[in-house]
C-alpha cells in the first residue's frame, strides 16, 4: 500500500511539473510572436 502511495504522488508531482512547463512554453511562444507581428508592422 505504501509503495502505490508513492508511485502515486511522484505520478502526480511529474504531471503538475509537466503542466507548468507547457504553460511557460507556451507564453514565451505568444510573447515572441506578438514582438516578430511588432516588428512586422513597423
């Protein structure tokens, strides 16, 4: 029981890492194209 326990926590603590990084991805990937439509439209 002890050792489900732990497979579960470290499942769950690589899904929340995961999700945090796909986020942070994601919003440096809006940031540099809202600077490339900037520059685009100078």
């Amino acid at each position: 029981m002890k050792q489900l326990f732990t497979l579960c926590m470290v499942v769950a603590l690589l899904l929340i890492t995961g999700c945090n990084t796909v986020k942070g991805i994601g919003q440096d990937l809006k940031k540099a194209g809202e600077k490339i439509e900037g520059a685009v439209q100078k």
